[in-house]
C-alpha cells in the first residue's frame, strides 16, 4: 500500500472535527514484532472493506495493514445495510488478518473477538460503559436508552484472509443520527471524542485479543474470549427474536453463545437451537 495522508486536504475545514494523521497514528502503532505493519488514511472512498480485500487479493497488501477512511460514501454493515455518516464524524476503518495458524472453522468468531476489542478499547480511552449485541454491534446508553453507536463486518479476502471492517459514531450529534435508534460516543458521554487515541486504544486492543486468540489455536475457550464476549453481550438474557435466511423466525431467551460463536436460543417449547447467522431484535431487558 502506499500511504497518502488524508488530513493534507482541508486541514482546518471543521476544528470540532480535526484530521486524522496517518504518519501519527503509524508512529503509535507500528512496530517491530507487532501486528499492525502499515497505516493510511484516506479522505473519502466508498467502502475501506472492499478496498482492503481488492488489494489482499492482488497480493498488495499483508497481514496487519490498516486502512482508515475520514468518510465512506458506500459503507456497509451485515446484510448490505448502508452505513453512512459525515466526514471525520466517526471510525471507519478496516485491518487485514491472516490467522494461518488457527483451524478455518475457528474465523467465525473474528467478529466476536473485534467487538470484544472495540468496546474494551473504548472504555479504556473513552471512560464509557459500551455493550455487544450479537453479533456485532456495538451499543451504548444514551439518556437511559440503549443505542447502536458502531458495527462490524468481516469477509474473505482470498484463501488466507480475513478483512474485518469497524464503524464507530463518535461525534455525531441527535440531529445527525441516520435513525433515532443510532447514538455515538458523545452523546454517551465520552471522556474525549479525540478520534486518534481512540484508534490507537481499539487497535492495541484488538492486537492484544488477537494475539491472546491465535496463541490458543483459535480456542475461543482457552483464549478467555467466549467468556469475555459472554459477559459483555448485552443479547443474553433477553427475549429475542431471531429473523433467519429464508424468512424463518424464532423467539425464545437468549441462554449462551457456544463454541462455534452461535446464539443460542431457548424457545417456548423447551429447545435450544443455536443461530449462526440472522438479524436479532431485543423483546425485552434482560
């Protein structure tokens, strides 16, 4: 890849919203031994996913590079859903992983453990209590009301290759919400709203989670992370409806997450059927 510094463009259009500085960020992040080898940051594109995995498969780009975008006009969340919000309002960004050394069956859980990262990382530089609605989705509390402030996605690029994108709300104010569902870090509350430590805490920690992962072989188990995932997995506990391919449904509690990363969903008639993929709606608190 080669690095293009994004806060060269209009440097002092929006002082509520400053650049980010890709040579800063690769001074905190980038080191010998680590996991992150290359950082850019870019203006505007469409999806730094799609961007990531075009240039993994091209063999452009390795194992720890980042790609950070100050605004994505074609973002996307699970299911194709559009994600969009205005420049330098948020995180956006996508890292590539290469997990060679952990079974095929075990990548499920790398959006798990990103969520895991993302909300240990934002407590930690942005002092708020953050929770995960399975699968990944990043919630936070907004005037006593539970909001999605930021989502996950991850997808193949090539045969050895996990491209897994993050969105985070930072500075988006009610007025700019996409729907009054939606919140962010400083309508939370957030201690600072300063996007480069919050990069830096998110990507430390997912290099740390990832790390402790891999040393596991992958063992969601052995590595802490189902248990982790579990404790801060806001979908436990509650009444749940699970909309499924095929335009199935089922509702029931939300008892665990398994070994393989599935919901797993105790119905009214005494069955626990595990969900690997679906779209979830929280019923009721837990």
């Amino acid at each position: 890849m080669t690095p293009r510094d994004a806060s060269d463009d209009s440097r002092w259009s929006d002082l509520d919203r400053p650049p980010l500085s890709a040579a800063a960020l690769r001074r905190g992040l980038v080191r010998d031994g680590g996991l992150w080898r290359e950082v850019e940051v870019v203006q505007r594109t469409g999806s730094t996913n799609n961007d990531l995995v075009g240039l993994a498969v091209k063999g452009a780009a390795g194992e720890g590079a980042v790609l950070v975008a100050e605004e994505q006009t074609a973002g996307r969340g699970r299911l194709d859903r559009q994600w969009t919000a205005p420049a330098r309002s948020g995180l956006f960004f996508s890292v590539l992983l290469k997990p060679s050394d952990v079974p095929v069956a075990r990548w499920g859980w790398l959006p798990l453990l990103t969520g895991v990262a993302v909300a240990t990382g934002l407590s930690r530089a942005a002092g708020i209590d953050t929770a995960l609605k399975w699968p990944n989705d990043l919630l936070v509390t907004v005037g006593g009301e539970e909001r999605k402030a930021g989502g996950i996605l991850a997808e193949r690029a090539g045969e050895d290759g996990v491209v897994v994108g993050v969105g985070i709300n930072v500075t988006l104010r009610e007025d700019e919400l996409p729907v009054p569902q939606a919140g962010s870090l400083v309508l939370a509350g957030a201690i600072t709203t300063d996007r480069d430590p919050l990069l830096r805490a998110v990507l430390r920690s997912l290099e740390e989670w990832y790390g402790r992962w891999r040393s596991a072989g992958g063992d969601p188990g052995v590595s802490g992370l189902q248990e982790t995932y579990a404790a801060g997995c806001a979908t436990l506990g509650r009444v749940v409806r699970a909309e499924l391919p095929g335009d199935r449904s089922i509702t029931g509690e939300a008892v665990a997450v398994d070994g393989d990363g599935r919901l797993v969903i105790a119905t009214g008639e005494g069955v626990q059927e595990p969900v690997g993929a679906g779209d979830i709606v929280h019923l009721r608190p837990a």
